[in-house]
C-alpha cells in the first residue's frame, strides 16, 4: 500500500549514518598472494588504516588492519595525496600523516615491526612509491614545504630512498612537479613531470632513464624524454610490462588512448590499436597512483583495460579489444594477481554498477567470473525497487553546443507521486572542474531521490571522459561555460516537466562550490544553493591556494594580476547583492586547498544583504569531510535547509540558525 506525501519529506531507508558506513579501497597494491589497501576509517576521525587478505581465502579470512591506532596512512603531496603506501616482497613502506615520516612495516612471526625509514622533518612530504624488487631502495616524490612559504617556494623533486639508512638521494630536479615513477624488471626508471602554469591534463613530459645503484645512491644515466617534448601532449600512467615495454596513456589524438614504447635506434612511439579511438582509458591525474589500465602478468603483449563499461582484454599484436563478461560495468585501480600453482590470473579492482556498491573484487579472467569480494560496501543493499538509475541526457546548452548530465528520477516504492506538483530538483556540480561524474552506484544520490528529490548531476563543459576539445572549453570560461550548462540542464528538465521550476537547487563542493556560488550570482534560475568548502572569491583563491593549483586559473580565467579585473568580475563575492536565494556553507576549518576565509567573506556579505544564509563550520576537518559525526550532520542539515525553504517537513534533525530567513 501506498501513501501520499510532500516530495522531499518521503521517509527512506538510507540513514545518513550509512554514508559514512566504509570508504573506497585505495592504493590497491598485490604482493605474495596478499592484496593490501588504503581505506579511511570514518569513527576513528578519517585516519587511513591499511588492510590486507590474503587473496584464495578471502571467502573464509575477514581482512586484517595492519596499523596500531596512533598511525595514520595518508600523504598530503599535492594536498590530494594518495599513492601513500607500497608493498615489495613483504615489506610494506608507508606516509604517515601525523609526522609526515615513512616507516617500514614488515612482519615478524605473529607481529609487525613497524620502524621509521626517514628521519623527522615536518617540512617533507612523501608519495607514490616504487621500489625495487630486490628491496633496497625507493624511488618517490618528495615535496618540500617551508615556514611562512607561498606556493611558488614549495619544491617537489623525485628522490630514491635507500631501505637499509634512509639515505635521500634528489635524481630528477628543475621540474615544478613530478609524478607515476615507475621501476621495470631491471630496474630502469619511468617518470612524468610538467612545470607551470599547465596542469597534469595540459601538457606534460614522459622520462625514461637507465639507472645504476651505489652506496645507497642511485644514479641516473641514459635520460630520454620518450613523449611530451615534440608535440603538445597530456601524457599519463606509466606501467612497464613483464618485457619492460613501457606503456603510457597520451591525448595526443585528442582522447587519452594507450601507447607504447621501447628503447631502441628510432625511440618510437606505437599505438597499441590500429587507431585511435574517441574514448577516454584513463582519468585526470589529480591524485597518484591512478591504475586504469595494467599489463598482465602472463602474456607480455596483453593488458587489461576499461574499454568504456567493459573490462577487457588488449591485444598488442593483434590490435584488438576483447570485452570480458562482467556484472559490473566501473572499474578503478586494476591490479593484476598471477597465480602461479593454478596458472591463473586474477583481475583485482574496485568494481561497481549502476545498481551494486563499490566493492574491492577479483576476478577470474580465464572463467571470467567473480572469484572473491575483499573489502564489502558495509552498508545492507538497497532493493532494487528503490534505486534510482542514472539516466544520461546530452541537453542544449549556449552557442549551439551541447553538454551531458546524468538524471535521476525520485524512486521509493512506498509513496505515489505527488499529484499536486513536481519534484525539487538538486543540481550537482562536480569539482575540479576537470573531472568527471558518472552513473555507477552512489548511495549519496539515493539518499536524495528515495527522499523524494529528483537528481542532475551535470558533466559541463570542462569535463573530462568526452576528450580535449570537450575539457577546454573552459578554458578562460570558469564562471561562465559550467555556469550556462548547470543552468541550462535544470532548466531542460523543468521544461520536460520533470521537476519544479519553483524548487530548483544547486549544490557543489570545492571548484564545484564556485559553480554553485556563481550560478546564484550570475544568473537567476535557482532558488536555493549548497556550498560545500568552495571559492567566493578568485583573487583570494590565486593568493592564498596550494602550489599544486596555484595557477590553474591561468587557463581557467587568465593571468594573475594582469587579468584581476576579469577575476573580480567572476568573484561570486563581487556580484553577492545579485544572489536573492537562500544559500547554506559547510566548510573544513583545516582546509588548505579552499581556507575557511572563502566560504566566511561570503556568509558575511550576504548577512550584510539581508540574504538568508546558514554557515557550519567543522573543525579538525580538511577539504572534504572525513569524520562520521560530520558526513552525518552534513546530509542531515542540508535535507533540513531546504525543508525550511521550499515547505515540506523534515522531523527529527536540528537545524541551525539562517540569518535573515522569517517564515
């Protein structure tokens, strides 16, 4: 039997303490017969624990945490970090987060020995490991900070570590940044790096060099720039095969397909198909140790990559792609596991659908089959009756173009759409901006449209997986391009008569939190927003961000300060008396990507307005919520704020004061 109630208030059965109920696996590494990972424990304030199973009895060994309570595995190397632990032959080398040291952690009988391998420097930051497979050495970037610094003064080298002292070694310098060093079979060195103002999807340089260790030194000799110095090139995800052939991802066709390289008289570059194709094989690099393709273990001329919604297998010889039968259909940090006594391998990753959780499993490439499931989504499974299923519109946007959004209708099988009106509409905007939203699984979006909301999760211009035409339309249009197509993909769907024009909100977080903040500011289509740790103001963003992205605007907006007008004029701050909706903040006071100053000039200048304006401030939180306490309060308060501003009830939650908001 069914009921009728207001959209927004259906009761539903994800809790919001469910959202905090696990994390995603990461730094998924395979090591004698182990799989280990990287997973940030919500009720133990977002620390990173490492786990490991071994591999042919994860249906009998529940997954063992490796870490005592007072170390944290995280790195905050480019302040988005991962690729924070490694694992060689048993020993395991980890970042922790409180003292920014490495330490070594190997076991010892029915314990682990865990001991500091570089000496205490708060000033140093470590990430994305390689070491050698006879344990002696690590090479890794190594970024260094200073006492009252700006961005430009950090200094991001590639170190070799040897395992026995700790001795630092700098081998590759001079570049503003460096990332994926990658070690082959005989030890030769692959890395990428690029300076400013590009970021790692403009343009950057692949590096192969032979490499020679003495005295817990080692040395670089033979250097070869392999892609990036002769046409203009994203180049990404470097991985040797069992051969050491060198494989790597390139936008040089305009879409990131997969290439190879090997050193001989003309250092060739080869595509592995017979041409390109236009899809995306790997993502933006914003974070290290990114696995979306890998190379067996087996047969030197096959990998396994994501052909789309497929896992499948590529043939470098035949030039061709065989899609692998699979329930799940996205896929993220492959690994590849040979087992040896059966002759079998075992694709290990992060698998999800558009209906089942992500969850870390291995996959039987021969049977192509689910083998195992490491690390389980804690949460009980939704019915399917009460799943929402993305649905992809390429909607009309400005000057012709056309941009994409996943819809999501609201869905719960225990109350009957609302006769007397349309659903409420929350927009989301993801962040980057160059990233990229997608349809798998996502118990968040459910727990909005089993509510009762309708659901557009917008991939505007600037977006990647549709290729660099595509990506740089944002280029000088931050503030401008995402705006037009968030607006126009609510307003597509208030046409259809989907949702409530009257009921349409905007919600991002980080660069998606200027999104949402500019759309309120230059345009008049929503009637309320969400800001989650964004940016008010961009001339405060270019002064006060992290090195990393310190002049990501300069292809965003233009140059600082030759170009300060134009920044002031796409400053949602500058235009805040044209903001009539209310608008709520939750910010990280620990933030140093988007400081708590962004989000506290905006909330002040819209009380000034007599705007209606909530403000929530976390402390001991970053970029992006990590506690259980917080991930909760955050999806409670903001169901509540618009409970309060589109009138329909929300019990049992309480809410904080808005300013300048009467009933």
């Amino acid at each position: 039997m069914t009921s009728v109630k207001p959209y927004g208030s259906w009761p539903s059965p994800i809790t919001p303490e469910s959202l905090s109920a696990g994390a995603a696996a990461t730094d998924v590494c395979v090591d004698n017969g182990f799989v280990y990972w990287c997973e940030s424990v919500a009720h133990e304030h977002g620390r990173g624990q490492i786990f490991r199973q071994l591999i042919q009895q994860a249906d009998s060994v529940a997954p063992e945490p490796l870490l005592p309570i007072d170390y944290d595995c995280r790195t905050r190397v480019h302040e988005y970090g991962l690729g924070a632990f490694k694992v060689s032959n048993g020993l395991l080398i980890f970042s922790n987060m409180s003292d920014s040291r490495l330490y070594s952690m190997q076991q010892q009988q029915d314990k682990f020995d865990i001991r500091p391998l570089t000496a205490p420097n708060p000033l140093y930051r470590y990430a994305d490991f390689a070491i050698d497979k006879q344990n002696r050495f690590l090479v890794c970037v190594r970024e260094q900070h200073f006492d009252n610094e700006e961005p430009k003064d950090v200094v991001n080298v590639l170190v070799s570590i040897d395992l026995k002292s700790g001795l630092e070694t700098i081998i590759a310098q001079g570049e503003d940044f460096y990332a994926f060093p990658r070690l082959s079979g005989q030890n030769d060195l692959a890395y990428i790096c690029w300076s400013h103002p590009n970021m790692p999807w403009d343009f950057t340089r692949l590096y192969f060099a032979k490499t020679e260790y003495n005295n817990g030194s080692l040395i670089l000799k033979d250097t070869v720039c392999v892609a990036g110095d002769k046409i203009e090139e994203s180049v990404s995800q470097p991985e040797f095969g069992i051969d050491d052939t060198l494989y790597f991802a390139s936008d040089r066709s305009g879409f990131w397909n997969l290439y190879s390289w090997k050193p001989t008289v003309d250092n060739e570059v080869h595509l592995l198909l017979d041409k390109p194709l236009e899809q995306e094989f790997v993502g933006p690099a914003w974070r290290f140790n990114s696995s979306a393709y890998t190379p067996l273990k087996s047969n030197p001329h096959q990998l396994i990559v994501i052909n789309k919604t497929s896992l499948a297998v590529l043939d470098t010889q035949e030039k061709s792609m065989r899609d692998l039968k699979c329930s799940y259909d996205h896929f993220s940090d492959l690994r590849i596991y040979l087992d040896a006594e059966n002759d079998n391998e075992y694709i290990i990753s992060n698998m999800s659908s558009i209906t089942e959780p992500r969850e870390l499993i291995s996959y039987d490439i021969r049977k192509e089959c689910i083998l195992f499931t490491h690390q389980k989504s804690p949460a009980a499974r939704l019915d399917l009756e009460y799943i929402s299923v993305g649905r992809e519109i390429k909607f009309p946007t400005t000057d012709g173009q056309y941009a994409y959004c996943y819809y999501y209708a609201p869905k719960n099988p225990e109350f009957e759409k609302d006769a007397e009106g349309l659903p409420p509409l929350r927009v989301l905007s993801h962040g980057g901006p160059t990233a990229a939203t997608a349809n798998s699984y996502n118990r968040a979006i459910q727990y909005w449209t089993t509510r009762g909301f309708a659901i557009a999760d917008v991939n505007y211009g600037g977006s990647t997986s549709y290729g660099r035409n595509y990506r740089n339309r944002l280029q000088s249009k931050w503030g401008i391009v995402d705006v037009d197509d968030c607006c126009n993909a609510a307003l597509y769907l208030a046409d259809k008569g989907l949702v409530d024009r009257n009921k349409l909100a905007i919600e991002g977080g980080s660069a998606g939190g200027y999104t949402t903040l500019a759309s309120l500011a230059f345009r008049d289509v929503f009637k309320a927003g969400c800001c989650q740790y964004g940016i008010s103001d961009l001339t405060l963003l270019v002064k006060e961000t992290h090195k990393f992205e310190s002049r990501y605007p300069d292809r965003l907006i233009g140059e600082y300060p030759k170009d300060k007008q134009i920044y002031y004029e796409r400053s949602p701050l500058h235009s805040a008396e044209n903001i009539r909706c209310p608008v709520i903040f939750f910010q990280g006071a620990d933030d140093k990507v988007v400081p708590p100053s962004q989000a506290e000039v905006m909330v002040k200048a819209l009380k000034e307005k007599g705007v209606p304006v909530a403000y929530v401030l976390y402390e001991g939180e970053g970029h992006g919520f990590r506690r259980a306490e917080n991930i909760k309060r955050t999806m409670e308060l903001e169901q509540w704020f618009y409970g309060q501003i589109f009138g329909f009830p929300v019990g049992n939650i309480e809410g904080v004061e808005i300013y300048n908001f009467h009933k």
